[in-house]
C-alpha cells in the first residue's frame, strides 16, 4: 500500500494571525513613512518663495547684468591694451582674466 499524499501545509490558526500582525504593523509603519514624507515634502514646498516662471525670469534678468558686466570688462581691457601697445589677451592675462571668464 503507498503512503498517502503529502498534503501542503496549511497555516495554523495562531501562525495565519502572527503574519496578518505582522503585515499590519509593517503597513502601519509605511503609512507613518508616507505621512513623514508629506510633511517633508510640505515644509520644503511653503519655503520655495517664487513660483518657477518668476525664478526663471530672475535668472534671466541675472543672465543679462551679466552679460553687460562682461562686455564692459571687455571694453576696458581693449582700451588699456591699446593704450599700452598690446594685445588685449595679454592685458586679460595680467589681470588673471582667463580665455573662458
């Protein structure tokens, strides 16, 4: 006579309530996880002054000051090398202007 089958185990009582605790805990735990997330995410929200166009129109407005610093720079530095005879990446050189600045 053959042995009967092997049936598979089934969970105990006490072991299928063990895993839903655990199961509970562990999504409690995310859910505490999400909410912290949140409150990050809220904190850092509220300290962003600007909305992105106004941010995006300052950098802008950065950009062009900029760009007419430089090119004033540049104007001067012609202006003294040719006032000494120069060329003006010699002139940009002793004042530790460099090809990229």
């Amino acid at each position: 006579m053959s042995p009967p089958p092997s049936s598979p185990s089934i969970p105990t009582d006490n072991g299928r309530e063990k895993r839903l605790n655990n199961l509970r805990a562990s999504i409690a735990d995310l859910e505490s996880q999400v909410a912290q997330c949140e409150c990050q995410i809220a904190a850092i929200t509220s300290q962003l002054k600007n909305d992105p166009s106004v941010t995006v129109q300052r950098h802008i407005r950065l950009l062009h000051d900029y760009n007419e610093i430089k090119d004033i720079g540049q104007g001067l530095m012609g202006l003294i090398a040719d006032a000494r005879g120069m060329r003006q990446i010699d002139v940009q050189k002793e004042f530790g202007v460099g090809d990229r600045d």
